[in-house]
C-alpha cells in the first residue's frame, strides 16, 4: 500500500528520530554497531596476523614438514644420513606425486662450539646447499646478505642477531666453530667461518641455537659421500592441509623414511598458536550480542514511541508482518550505518598499523616486536553480513510485540 510505503520511510528518515526521545538510544545503538565492528575486526586481523607470523617462523626453520631416517635419535643434529638414489628420486628434488608441494630442499645438522678469545657458545650448524628457499630469510635478514653456496667449499655463514650479540660478531667477522668427533681421544675438527649475514628472527628459541652454512661441511665432518644428506624439509602451498598432506607425504616415501609436520614436532607452540581463534571467537560473540542487545532497545524506544502510529495503521488494515517489518527495515538501516562507520574506523586503524605500526609488542613473549596485521576482504565481507543477519535475527523477537498492540488502546494511548 502507498500510505504504508509513505510511513516506513518516514520511520527511517533522520528527521523523524532526531527530534525525538529516541534519538539518543539510537545514536547509542549506531555506536555499539560501530564499535563492535572495530574490535572484532582488529581481534581478527592481529589474530590471524600474529598466528601467521609465528607459524611463518617456525616453518622457516623446519619447513612444513621434515622427512628423515627411523633412528632413536632425540637432539636436532642429524645422525644417520639419507643416500640420494632411485627411491628418492620420486620426491627429490620434486615431490611429483603429492599435489600441492611447493618445494623440497635437502638439509643437515651438527653440532658445534663457536669459539672466540674470551667466549664460547654452543650452537647448530645447518648445512644447506644451492636448492634452499631462502624466501623467509630475506625477510629476518637485517644486514649483509644471503650466502652463496654454488661454490663447493663456501665458509660463509649466515648468524642470528642473538649470536652475534653474545659473542661480539660483526659483519665480515671471521670465527672457528670447533665439531667434536666420534672418538673424543682425536682433536676436534675445526673450520673458520665467514659472517656475510646477519638475521633476526625474533624467536629466540631458534635464534639461540642456528648458524646456517654449507651443507659440504657437515658431509665432510661425518665423512659422507657427496650424495648423503640429513633430512629434507618440504614447503606445502596451503597449511590448513598440513594434517592431511602430512599423511600423504609419508604414504609417499620408501619405508625406511620417516616425516613429522611442524604440528607435530612444535605441538606446544602450534597448541598455543590455536587458543588465539577462541579468543577471536570469544570476541565476535560478545561484540556482537552487546550490538544486538542495543538494537533491541532501540527498537523498543522506537516501537513504544509510535505505538499510536501502529494502532492507526492497525485500524486501517495493516498487518501485523507488514508493520514489523517497517520496523525492521528501520534497524537494518541503523545497522548499516552502524557498521559502515565501524569499517572506515576499522579499516584506517587496520591500515595505519600495517605500515606505520605505531603498536608494538614484546619479542620473548609473542615472537613479534609489532602486531602484524592480516587484511582479506572476505573475511571482511562475512563479518558484515554476519554481523547485519544476527542482529535482524535478534530483533525479530522484540518486534513481536507489536502484533500485541490493540488497535483501540494504541490511538489512545499518549
């Protein structure tokens, strides 16, 4: 009907609620939409950022997952060699039958002491060679450069920041790393490195403990052949099917070799990695039942406010449905200013962190020395509909008030 057209956006005209005692309910409701659109959007964004950014560093080191020879080995440094030959050649140096591998790269380990005038530090030497992905540490790099390991015999070196600091190292340093040998009775082997790089991680715990070089070293110390290495690490294109491809990629291998993924050699930080989607769950439940509840009183106000308009139109042969849903289209469109202001906020502190990250964080604690931010519209997107479908949902409940309102009482009614 035209009247009832005629009344719905006279509902929704600002005018018709800025002069009225409602209007200060409204504006509340409009800034709880707001405001909760903001903090569920920097809760996702920082959330998923920082889950990212840790995961990125642990698969850094390690890669998405690690396949290796069955030994009783429990340290980090690499015992029992892997030969390069037929069987391997199925997913070395290209996994060919599990989709999704982004790379494969071959690796060793060994422990060593670094020795200078007045200091000693124990660390471990990863040995890598010409087919590494040096993608991760592009980033941690802070100065010198990425070795080069297409020479046979390079002793240069890439050390963490952490390293460096505790024993004096600078750029260009040359050190010894002392390598103990199976018989202790025999003098240790001893090389004299080169630091062309230095990193930063922010992972101590990674920090502390790698220097990476060339993996002809390690295949010297342990007198291996040339075709002998410790372990591959293997890079998948998507980790949300680290479980599964996990699986394929041991079904995918000769029976004497064994692989771990990173959620099952870094549980405890992978554990703790994932309390973050609760928190950010949490977050979404409490924002949005706080817009709802909100909306719901606004909606009240409003519908207390027009009860004689509701008994007229009542009177003249509206029903019930065609009046809330007057109603409704009043708080959709409140919602909708509601979480359009909350996006232009959102969205510029979002952006503002992201490259002028003016919120930092402590690096011993979250890995992290800013909040990373992750940005994806569609998460975006879902959050506003999301947000607009459980609000509308919450308010069809209040509005069923109005089909309790007489006709008669209500034009009366002042």
């Amino acid at each position: 009907m035209n009247y009832e057209y005629f009344i719905a956006k006279r509902i929704i005209s600002s005018k018709a609620y800025k002069s009225s005692i409602s209007a200060p309910i409204i504006k509340i409701g409009i800034a709880a939409i707001a405001i909760g659109m903001v903090v569920m959007m920097i809760a996702i964004a920082t959330g998923i950022g920082l889950q990212e950014k840790i995961r990125d560093k642990v698969v850094a080191f390690n890669g998405h997952a690690t396949i290796t020879n069955y030994d009783s080995n429990a340290s980090q440094e690499t015992l029992v060699p892997i030969s390069l030959n037929e069987e391997t050649e199925f997913f070395y140096p290209e996994f060919k039958s599990v989709a999704g591998v982004e790379h494969v790269q071959a690796v060793a380990t060994k422990f060593g002491v670094i020795r200078t005038e007045t200091e000693f530090e124990g660390a471990i030497l990863k040995g890598v060679g010409g087919d590494y992905n040096w993608q991760y540490f592009e980033e941690f790099l802070v100065e010198g450069r990425i070795p080069n390991f297409d020479v046979k015999w390079s002793e240069e070196v890439l050390v963490s920041s952490y390293l460096a600091d505790r024993l004096g190292f600078k750029l260009n340093d040359k050190f010894q790393m002392y390598f103990l040998k199976d018989d202790t009775e025999k003098p240790p082997n001893i090389i004299t490195f080169e630091i062309v790089g230095i990193y930063n991680s922010r992972f101590q715990d990674f920090d502390a403990t790698y220097l990476i070089g060339n993996l002809r070293h390690i295949q010297r110390i342990n007198r291996w052949k040339d075709n002998e290495i410790g372990s591959f690490e293997v890079f998948i294109d998507d980790y949300d099917d680290i479980d599964r491809m996990g699986v394929e990629i041991y079904q995918n291998t000769p029976s004497n070799l064994n692989t771990s993924t990173i959620n099952e050699k870094f549980y405890s930080i992978i554990e703790w990695v994932k309390i973050f989607d609760k928190n950010i769950y949490g977050i979404i439940g409490i924002m949005i039942l706080v817009a709802g509840i909100n909306m719901i009183t606004a909606l009240l106000v409003l519908i207390l406010e027009r009860t004689q308009m509701i008994g007229i139109l009542k009177a003249l042969g509206s029903s019930n449905w065609s009046i809330r849903k007057m109603f409704l289209f009043n708080a959709s469109y409140l919602i909708i200013l509601g979480l359009f202001w909350g996006n232009i906020l959102g969205l510029g502190l979002l952006f503002i962190q992201k490259y002028f990250k003016p919120i930092s964080m402590n690096p011993k604690t979250y890995y992290v020395t800013e909040a990373p931010v992750y940005i994806n519209w569609s998460y975006i997107l879902g959050l506003n509909v999301g947000t607009l479908l459980l609000c509308l949902l919450m308010l069809l409940v209040p509005s069923y008030i109005i089909t309790k309102i007489s006709p008669v009482k209500a034009i009366r009614f002042e």
